[in-house]
C-alpha cells in the first residue's frame, strides 16, 4: 500500500508539472496581452492624457456655440464668427492628434456651453467673446499642467489664436484700437468692452 502511495504521488507530480508546463506554454500570449492591456490603461489614465481630454471637449463645445450663434449674425459678423470657427476646429484637429501621439483615446464628449436667448448682435459677441475667454482659462490651466513639453507648445499657440480672436469681438463690440489690444498675460478674464457697439454692417 505505501508502494502504491509513493507510485500514485509520483504520477501526481508527474501530472502536475505536465499541467504546469502546459498551462506556461499556453499562457504566453496572456500574460503578454494583460501587460499590454495594463500600459495601454496607464497611457489612458496619463495626466496629460486626462488633461488635453478635457481642453478637447473645451474646445469641442466653444466650436457647437459658434455654430449655433452664425447663423443669427449679420452678414458681416457671421463672416468674422465664420473664420473663429473654422480656427477653433483645426485646434480640435490639433489636440486630437496630440491625444493620439500620446496614445490616449480621443473620446471626449463636448463639453455643454448654455447659450441662452441673445436677441441682439452685441448680446451674441458677448457670447462669443466669454466662451473664448472660458476656452483661453482652461487651455493655460493645461499648460501650467502639462508634463510633456509638445502638447504645452500647442496650447500656447492656440491661447495666441484666441487672444486675436478676443481682440477682434472687442474691436466689433465698440472698443477703440488700444482698448481692444489684449492685456499683458491675457488670461480671458477680462470683461467685454461696455458702451456703443460699432455693430453696422
């Protein structure tokens, strides 16, 4: 009987090495795919993944209000509003790209800008011209962020973009040549121009 025991505990061993064997041939791939899987989950997961994410649906949202706001425009400032637009999508373009360079998904949902009822076309630039205000906020909140030294370039010349872009609605709002030059370190903080809006077409 203990012949019978070491012979069968032998065979045991035998079966379970065997097993073993079986089980680290077979589980290559695997453990190969699950170390895949959790980098392509930590690039995911990257701070700057998380924060070029959310500009994206910054920028994704300030370009739906532009949308929204043209077609009530007189004809010459849809036009202006026209080539805003067009600028904000080659920055969604460019962000995109730069989520894919950093092989972070490029998923963002639009972030949800409330228009409300302008009824005028000084009410709709002042629109306009706090959502490019909000957008330069949160594009240098990025950048102070930002760990890879690409994607804060990018911003920076996104920030200039809208910096024009402010200083052109403020020009359309009725503020004279200086008064519409952006301040030193302009943050889009500062608040539309009051007073008689140059709004003739």
């Amino acid at each position: 009987m203990d012949q019978n025991r070491i012979t069968l505990g032998g065979a045991g061993v035998v079966l379970l090495v065997v097993a073993a064997l079986l089980s680290g041939c077979g589980g290559g791939s695997s453990t190969t795919t699950a170390t895949e899987a959790a980098s392509t989950e930590a690039m995911t997961a990257s701070p700057d993944g998380e924060l070029l994410d959310k500009v994206l649906a910054r920028q994704e949202g300030a370009v739906a209000a532009y949308a929204a706001v043209i077609p009530h425009l007189s004809p010459r400032l849809a036009h202006m509003a026209s080539y805003f637009r067009a600028q904000e999508q080659e920055h969604v373009d460019a962000v995109v790209k730069a989520l894919r360079g950093i092989k972070a998904p490029a998923e963002a949902t639009p972030e949800e800008i409330d228009l409300g009822e302008p009824k005028t076309d000084e009410e709709r630039l002042v629109f306009l011209y706090k959502v490019e205000g909000a957008t330069i906020d949160e594009e240098l909140s990025a950048i102070s962020k930002l760990e890879a030294p690409w994607p804060r370039s990018l911003l920076s010349s996104t920030v200039a973009d809208q910096a024009q872009h402010l200083t052109l609605l403020r020009q359309a709002l009725g503020a004279g040549p200086l008064a519409s030059v952006p301040k030193p370190f302009e943050d889009g903080t500062t608040p539309p121009p009051e007073g008689p809006a140059a709004l003739a077409d």
